[in-house]
C-alpha cells in the first residue's frame, strides 16, 4: 500500500511580510520565497510540482532537503569542537 503525499505552498514555506490585516509569519525554511526561487535555479532546492498556476511541494522532499541541512550543520559544528 502506497501512502498519499502531503504538499505545501510557499507560504507555507517561506517567511511572508506584514501585510494589512495579517500578521507576518515564520515559514519552515526560514527563507524568503525570492530566496527559495534562487536555491530552486541553483538545484539546491527541491523543485515544485506545477497544478495550473498553483506551485506545490512535497513534504517529503522538504524533509529531506531540511534533514540534508541538519547533517550539514551538525558536521560544522563538529569540525569547530
């Protein structure tokens, strides 16, 4: 049995500025979504799955991009002990 994938949006992923009647928000990533863009360009980033105009994410890939950051950031901190 294959389990269904859950998606994301950018706003889910990317901080998103103070806006009139809305409060500005932390997004997973930390990033914003003009710097997501640019890691997307680079190939450091996964790329969205493209639904008519809406751009969506797997949460498996992002977990594994965020899982591949967490390595990288504990080897740093090692190599600095």
């Amino acid at each position: 049995m294959k389990l269904k994938d859950r998606y994301l949006r950018m706003s889910d992923l990317a901080n998103q500025p103070q806006r009139p009647h809305r409060p500005a928000s932390h997004g997973i990533t930390g990033f914003s979504a003009k710097h997501l863009y640019h890691l997307i360009k680079l190939g450091k980033f996964p790329k969205p799955i493209k639904l008519g105009r809406a751009s969506l994410w797997r949460v498996s890939d992002i977990n594994r991009w965020l899982d591949s950051h967490d390595n990288l950031s504990n080897d740093e901190e090692h190599s600095h002990e």
